[in-house]
C-alpha cells in the first residue's frame, strides 16, 4: 500500500448495500463504510459479512477503528447490520446521516413519525390479510400478499440497528446529519485527512422533496385505519334499523354480481400503491454524497429517487461536479428510476467505474434493470456486480470468491 | 276534449325542487347552506332511477344496500324533497341525483344537445352514494359508475368537523360536480383519459374543478351573503372559490381541497406535472378571467353607486346593490361556465393540451359572440399568457391568431343528401328541445336504427349515429384524407367517432346550427413502446349547416401522405408522448415493483382516476 490509491469493496449481502471504501492519500489512511445491510441474503449471512468489514477494518494493534460511517437512510437493507453487537468494540469517528434522523429537528420528526407509523400499519394491516388468506388456503401462497408484505417490511424500523446508529459504537463518535442547511456545510473536508473533499447533493430539503417523504396519501391511509377495524368495513355509515337485508328490487337488478364483486374490491391495490409510496419515501430520505479525492470523483447515492436527482442535475454547478465521476455507486441495486436517464446519457462521461450491490428477488424482476445496466455497459466496461462475481472484469476488479469484489483506484499525484 | 283532460291540465310541471347541501353539511343551518335547487322533471323510479343517471345504494364494504327513495312519494313531493340531513341515506341519494342531474343540464345547455349515457351494458350511468370505505370518490368508466366513498374524520386535526364523525364525499357539491364532469368529459371525449402528454389529465381534473366552481355562483343566497362579506371583492372570500371544504378538513390538511386562486407564474406550467397541481393552473386562469370580466361588469354599478367616487361607504352594502352585483356575478359566472363547456366541439379528439383548449375557447366563443362585448375573450386570453401556457403553432397571441384555421372552401363537403341526415338532424332538435319529458321512444325506427351494428367496427359502438351514416361518414374522411390530415397507411383504419348536430342560440337572438364529426385513427405498433398506450390521431371537422366545412382541427399521425410540416408535427406529437411516458416513469414509486406484465400496461394503470384522486403518484 505504498502509492496513493482508493480501495472501493462492495460486500456480497445479497439484496442490500455494503461498501467498505479505504482512502490512502498524503500518508494518512481514512477508513469509511457506507451502509450494512440486508433483506435477502446472499453466500453469507450479514452476520458473517458484519465480521468480514470489522476484521479489515483492524489497524495493526488488532483494534478495528472506522472513520466515518455513513448510514444513507434507514432501509432494513442498508441497515440491519448495525444490530449486531459487534460493532461496540469498532471505534468510530463519525457517523453520518440523512438530516430526516436528527433527533433535534422537529421537521425530521415529523417526517419520521409518519413514516414509522404508515410502515406500522401497512405491516400489521397485511400480517392480518395473511391470515386471513392462509387461513382458508393453508397450503397456497399469495404472491401478490407476499410480493407487498416485502416491500413493507422493508420499511419497517430496525430499532437495534438504528439505535446502533445514533448512540452505538466505541470512541464517542461524532453523529452528523446533512445537508444542515447551512450551504456552505455542503462542502467540507472529511475527518483525518484534508485531501479528501466531501459534497452534499441530497437529501434536498426541496418542498416537492419533502412532500415525497410524507405522502399525503399516508396520511389519509393511516386515518383509514386508526382506530377502526377495516375487516368489518371501517366505519358503519348508518344507523343498524337504516340496513336492508334483502337486496331491493326496483335498483338491485342494475348492479350484476361482477359489478358487485368489482365495487367490494375497491381498495385492494391499497397496500401495494401505499407500500410502493412509502418505500419511494425513505429512499427519498437518502444521502447522496460525492467524494473528491485527487482527481477521483466517488458517487454514493445511496436509493436517492428522481427528487434528489433532479435537483441535483438542475443545479449548473452541480451538474458540473456530476459530470465529473470516476466512480459510480448504481443507486437503488439497479432499478430503473433509481438513476436517471438523463444523468446515463448527458451527464456521465465516457471514464468510470460502477458497481452495483444487488440480487434477483423474485417479485420483483425489474430489479435490477437489465436496460440500465447495459446502457451504463455502453459507456464502460468497468461494471461490476455483486450477483456475478465471476463477469466482474479483471484487473480492475479482484473477486473474494463470495465475500466481495473490489477495485483499487491509482490516485495520481 | 274536456278541458280538465287536455295537455294544459295533464302535463306534468317543467321543474322539480329537491333540497341540497349547498357547501358543507359541517356548516349546519349557516344561512344558504341548505338550499332548494330545480331540476329537470323527469319520470323517476325508486332509486331515484331516471332516464340518463341512477342511483345505486349499495354499500361495497359492507355488501349490503339502503332503502332506496321514492322521490315522486307525496310527501317527499309537498317539501320540495327531503330535508337536508346526513343521517339518513335517502337524502343522500336525492343529493347526489339533484347535483348530477344539475351539472349535467348545464352541459346539455351549453353544448345544445342531450348528453346522454347509453352503452351497450348499461343504460345509464350509476350513482353509487356509498360504495366503499375511503376518503376519495372517483369515476370508473369500466363499471360506468360514479363511485364515492365515506370516512372518519381526523380524531386529531378534524378542522370544523365532529372528531371521528363520519364524513360523506357524496354531501358534497364539489366532489358530485367534479366526478360529474369526468364522467361527460369521458363520454364526449373517451381518449382524454389516455395520457399521451403532461396536459391530459391535468385537463380532466382541472375542468372538472372548473365545473364544480362555477356552479357555486348558482347558489343565489350564499352568493349575495359573500358578496356582502367581501364588500364585492370575491376574491376575498373563500365559500366561492374554495372547493371541498369539508373534504380537506376532514382529512386533517387544515384546509380545502383546492382554491381558484393562485399566483399567476409562467414558471409553474413549465415544472407542476402532477394532475391537480398542473390542473390549478388551467383553473386559476379561467377564474382570473372571470373575475376580470366580472369586475368590468359592476363598475357601473359601484359608479352609481359611490356617485363616482368608486369608494363603497362603511358597513353593510345596500341591499339593493347586492342584489343587483350578484345578478351580474351569477351572470358571468353562467357564461364563462357555457364558454368553457361549449368549447369541447372544437377540440380535437386526442392529445389535448391546454393550448388547443385556449384555441377551442376562442373559436367558439367567437363563432357565436364575434364581438367580443364585455372582453370575456381578451381577458380568458391575457389569463392563460400569464400563466405561460401558449398554444403551439400559433404566430402570436392575437385573438385572431388563436382561431383555428379555416378549411380551404375547395374541400366537399358533408353528403348531406338523403333521408337519414336529415331525420337525424330533426330529432335531434326535438330531443333537445324536450329533455323534461319522460323518455320516449321516437318510434320504433329511431330507436332500432340509433345504435350501429356490430358489423360497421370503424364506428365506435358508443356514439349515437345510425350504420348508414357512420358508412357515409366513412366514405367521405377516405376520400379526403389529405385535407383532414389522416393517414392513408392501409393497415390503419379510421374509426368514425360521433357525428352530431349542435344548436346554439346567439345573444342577438339568432340561431346557430352547426354539424361536429369526429375521426380517429390507431397506430399500434407502438404500443409497447409507449407503456401500452397506442398512438392515436385524429381529426374533429366543423360544419355549418349545409355540410360546409369550416374548421379542421387534427393531430396527424406520422404518415408519408402528410405535408412536410404535418409530419414534423405529427413526429413531435410521438416524441412528446415518449419523453412524458419517461417522466411519469421517473417519478412512479411502484415501477420497480411492477409484474411484467403490468410493467407493459404501466400507462394504462396511470389512467385511473381512483389512483389519481388518492394522491398516489
């Protein structure tokens, strides 16, 4: 480790985001992790992965020391590692956040409350379909229940991890939530070493932005079922001696048993549409960073959606500095709208490394999205991905045969 | 014949009075907000059960129906209909009858024929007051139903409601007026739902609010009670131009759904996308211009007011005054509505953009109105500048340069010849003219040839023209596809898409006929490409009486027998379509989630309005 080089390695998690980025510039080291975690596992369980990152993260006195962690948002995916109580004995300078987990900001409360409480009655609103549904077809799946119960879960807090996150870790470290709206926060030296530079892109505190993070559909969903038992259709709107027990015949004849059957289902794509909102919320909540190191331009965008992208590609100055990457972090595991079209094909230059952290989940086929993949494929050959190992291209990428890939980056002088 | 058994003693009243919930029933007894309102008189079964619109009380999520109400019931009758109260469901199948029937006769007026909502399932379109559990009430054209649902109110933040009361979008004039609207613009225009470009649904919903608004200034004692409030400045207050009040309290968003007002800012057309958002705008411009018009209006009224001064002296308005403003207010309110409603027959039938409505608006308020006395025209015009929406095409935005083009005078015209047209033409004037009556069949003949055969596929089963006309029709579009702008690809057809006879009465007393047939035409073999939306052109013909063809209103399809710069126009229509499909995919949260088979159709899931209104993009 003799020459200034940057050290990207994307863990093996299966579905979920691991990235272990080692930074070796003007003799100092500066170790940094960028998510762990995992809803579907890959080779090995995230406890074995959790392992893997604390023993390379050992300096030479056997203590594993980590500089800055940075949790993008608060996805079980990118976070259910932190649960394990392993990382007590990691020492960390620094941990940093999307500003929606600052515990002092009232506006970030807000938006957190409302996502925890729709993830909670989105999950428990599903478990009791579930039962319902095994309950008279106890040997059937419902793909369709399952496929939603997925994406909920997704959402639901992981309290240990988070916890981890906001008070865990050895050596006292410093939480920091961005942006902080000051701007000139947005750009700011990294800890330990002044080479690497750090910007900001997200999340926007944009209104549109935020208005995302807290769909007002949530909120008219968690209203549906606050305090009222939807089995028995929600509310009764009348009074019992109102209610007709045979069908009357002068209108009942206009309505046939499919439009009956049709206006009794009204609702039933509920869950997914909302399941669907909510998981674009938290991924709106994400950190986009991007590290200037030397003449190396690193984009962690964490699962930022189109909000984040936009603002950030109709900023001239930004779009400058995102013209510029070297390195790409495929945000979202590869799924569609998770990387603009418009950044792929005006923004990207023809010189860089990608890496995408992802793996086939059966309900959900467009994930990754072969098209992405292979338009970015146009551009370079350096495309990694976490689910075959074995096509990663040599030498830019070195395959730990079912832990990880990484690519080592020559820092010029 | 014995006097007491002639038609003078025998026919039944022209009206029928039935009792409403004027703007929420939250505000109780608040004076004007029950009101009596006057429908058509037509024959009514249980239900209540009419010739185009009937109620359904049947309740999806509990599966069971309510009493349905007899309104021809004679004590029902002597009150002028039931009582306003949200307890019992009678009333609110009355409600939502009465406002339907309401809305649905102004487009009957201001469109000058009988719309109607015969399909080949159903015929009529259903009501259902209480359908499911939910706060959202929306149009599925699937089921022909309009479909509202009922909630709790927020125990938190319920606004002026009861916490957790129940809380009914069909007590709601707004939202029976707004829902009433899609259901009509759907079935004079089926392929605005299709949403081939950033415009289309925010149109529905923006005309649909629109509607609903307007037909507030209707409501004689909560206007002159807010024209008294506001010292006639209405834009002041916030009964007029607020939209479901209730709706937004309820909800806990510490407000109405949606308001008229706004800031004028070209820069908002150019980044709201979302339906509502980018439907506002269209609805803050057409208020702007009301509002200017109406001011224009009372100033001679203030003048003689004030003696001059234009200052209106402390306290209360004279009683006199207000009276005589709300006149004017209702007045101008009536005809902007008719403006914006008449407006549709010059629209073209596909990809409308607010553009082409700003277009239609002129075209055919100057047909009618060619000098444009009290500037509704100017100020709709300055409204929709200031809001940066500009036609396409169009050289500037002089009165003059908006119209559509005229046809070249060397095109033939509509073959008129022949007993069909003619029958057609003449009970269709009879029909419009006799709306109140109980339906009647006009003979045996009139209903057996009024529906096409399925023999004839161009013609769309739905419209009502008879084969021979619809083959007529038919005839005469191949034979001029170049001037109409269709293309002549041999494997696209062209769907023949209504053809009907307008009657329009000028201010000067003059009676205006003109004849509207619409054609269409399907490109598929972009349909994958598109989200499962196919690409569509077509072309809306405007004819005076003797089949003369006047305007020419098309969007082309990509075709070679089209001129160089319908071509270009014609490729950018699909470019548009591409780059707002791309759009829409960006911001959809379910689009990674989507089956493949779903993921196909994506387009087609985006053009449900039950979605739509819930706020789920």
């Amino acid at each position: 480790m003799g020459a200034d080089s940057i050290l990207v390695r994307m863990y093996d998690v299966g579905f979920g985001d691991c990235f272990f980025v080692k930074i070796n510039v003007a003799g100092a080291t500066c170790k940094m992790l960028f998510d762990c975690g995992s809803i579907k596992a890959g080779p090995r369980p995230i406890g074995e992965v959790v392992k893997d990152v604390i023993e390379a993260a050992k300096d030479t006195d056997l203590t594993s020391r980590i500089d800055v962690i940075v949790a993008t948002h608060r996805h079980r995916d990118h976070v259910s590692g932190f649960a394990s109580p392993l990382w007590n004995a990691v020492e960390v300078k620094e941990v940093w956040m999307p500003w929606t987990e600052n515990p002092d900001d009232s506006a970030a409360r807000k938006i957190r409350d409302s996502q925890s409480k729709l993830a909670a009655a989105l999950a428990s609103n599903i478990q009791r379909k579930t039962a319902l549904w095994a309950a008279s077809n106890p040997t059937q799946e419902n793909p369709g229940l399952t496929a939603v119960a997925n994406l909920a879960a997704n959402a639901v807090s992981n309290e240990a991890a988070m916890q981890a996150l906001h008070e865990g870790f050895a050596g006292n470290p410093v939480r920091r939530f961005f942006p902080t709206g000051n701007r000139k926060d947005d750009i700011f030296e990294a800890p330990v070493s002044k080479a690497v530079l750090v910007h900001v892109f997200g999340p926007s505190r944009d209104e549109k932005v935020i208005r995302d993070m807290d769909p007002p559909a949530g909120q008219s969903y968690l209203q549906l079922y606050d305090g009222n038992d939807p089995a028995s259709g929600g509310t009764e709107p009348f009074r019992e001696d109102w209610w007709m027990d045979a069908d009357p015949p002068e209108v009942s004849y206009l309505l046939s048993s499919s439009d009956r059957a049709r206006v009794n289902s009204i609702g039933a794509d509920l869950d997914f549409n909302l399941a669907a909102a909510l998981d674009k919320a938290v991924n709106g909540t994400s950190l986009m960073l991007m590290l200037r190191i030397g003449g190396q331009w690193l984009l962690f965008p964490g699962d930022a959606q189109w909000g984040t992208w936009q603002a950030a590609l109709e900023n001239p100055q930004w779009k400058q500095l995102l013209m510029k990457t070297t390195f790409y972090k495929i945000g979202h595991h590869g799924s569609h709208n998770a990387t603009p079209v418009d950044f792929v094909e005006h923004t990207l230059g023809n010189d860089f490394l990608a890496m995408a952290s992802t793996s086939h989940v059966d309900q959900w086929p467009s994930i990754p999205k072969e098209e992405l993949l292979l338009a970015l494929g146009k551009k370079t050959e350096k495309i990694a991905r976490s689910d075959k190992q074995m096509e990663a291209p040599a030498p830019t990428f070195r395959v730990a045969k079912d832990q990880y890939i990484e690519a080592e980056i020559p820092l010029v002088p | 014949m014995k006097r007491a058994l002639s038609e003078y003693v025998t026919a039944p009243p022209a009206r029928r009075p039935l009792k409403i919930f004027s703007t929420d029933p939250m505000l109780g007894r608040t004076a004007g907000n029950r009101i009596t309102i006057d429908v058509a008189n037509e024959g009514l079964n249980k239900g209540p059960a009419g010739r185009r619109v009937v109620v359904i009380d049947y309740d999806g999520g509990h599966s069971r129906f309510y009493p349905p109400v007899d309104l021809n019931d004679p004590a029902i009758l002597m009150q002028g209909g039931l009582d306003p109260t949200e307890s019992d469901p009678r009333f609110h199948q009355q409600m939502v009858y009465a406002v339907a029937m309401r809305t649905l006769e102004n487009f009957d007026r201001a469109l000058g024929r009988v719309i109607d909502f015969r399909k080949k399932e159903y015929q009529q379109l259903r009501l259902m007051p209480h359908a499911f559990y939910g706060a959202n009430a929306f149009y599925d054209r699937d089921l022909h139903a309009i479909l509202f649902g009922y909630f709790r109110a927020d125990r938190n933040d319920p606004g002026q409601n009861l916490p957790g009361q129940n809380v009914f979008t069909c007590l709601s004039h707004d939202i029976i007026a707004h829902e009433m609207t899609h259901a009509v613009v759907d079935r004079l225009k089926r392929y605005f739902m299709e949403p081939t470009n950033e415009d289309v649904l925010a149109f529905h919903e923006g005309f649909s609010d629109i509607v609903a608004l307007f037909q507030h200034f209707s409501f004689q004692e909560i206007l002159r009670q807010q024209i008294q409030k506001s010292r006639s400045d209405l834009r002041s207050n916030t009964l007029l131009v607020e939209l479901a009040r209730q709706f937004g309290y309820a909800t806990g968003a510490g407000k109405a759904l949606r308001s008229a007002l706004d800031k004028p800012e070209a820069k908002l057309y150019k980044t709201a996308y979302e339906p509502h958002e980018r439907g506002s705008i269209l609805v803050a411009a057409v208020f702007d211009a009301y509002f200017a018009t109406y001011q224009r209006r009372i100033r001679d009224l203030i003048r003689i007011a004030t003696g001059g001064t234009g200052e209106l002296p402390k306290g209360d308005l004279h009683p006199d005054l207000v009276n005589r403003i709300a006149a004017e207010a209702s007045a101008t309110a009536q005809q902007i509505l008719t403006m914006c409603m008449r407006a549709f027959d010059y629209l073209p039938p596909v990809d409308i953009t607010f553009g082409d409505y700003l277009r239609a608006l002129v075209t055919a308020d100057y047909e009618l109105v060619p000098n444009d006395e009290y500037g509704e025209r100017g100020a709709m015009i300055e409204a929709f500048r200031l809001r940066g929406i500009y036609p396409e095409n169009v050289a500037s935005l002089a009165e003059e340069s908006l119209l559509w083009e005229n046809a070249d005078p060397g095109i033939s015209g509509i073959p008129l010849a022949g007993q069909d047209m003619l029958q057609e033409l003449f009970f269709a004037a009879a029909d419009f003219g006799n709306v109140s009556t109980p339906w009647v069949n006009w003979g045996q003949q009139s209903s057996a040839t009024s529906r096409p055969t399925s023999s004839f596929p161009e013609a769309d089963a739905d419209m009502e023209i008879t084969s021979t006309m619809a083959q007529i029709l038919h005839g005469y579009a191949q034979q001029n596809r170049q001037y109409f702008h269709l293309s002549d690809d041999p494997g696209i057809k062209i769907e023949v898409h209504g053809f009907h006879p307008v009657f329009r009465v000028a201010p000067n007393g003059q009676l205006l006929i003109e004849l509207v047939v619409q054609f269409a035409q399907t490109n598929r073999s972009f349909t994958t490409e598109l989200g499962g939306l196919p690409l569509r052109g077509g072309t809306t013909l405007i004819a005076s009486a003797d089949g003369q063809i006047r305007y020419i209103i098309s969007k082309p399809l990509p075709s070679a027998n089209l001129s160089p710069a319908k071509k270009r126009e014609a490729e950018a229509r699909l470019d548009r379509q591409r780059t707002y499909l791309r759009l829409t995919d960006m911001a959809d949260p379910k689009l990674s989630y989507y089956s493949p088979q779903d993921l196909l159709n994506r387009m087609r899931f985006r053009m449900n309005l039950a979605s739509l209104h819930q706020g789920i993009s």
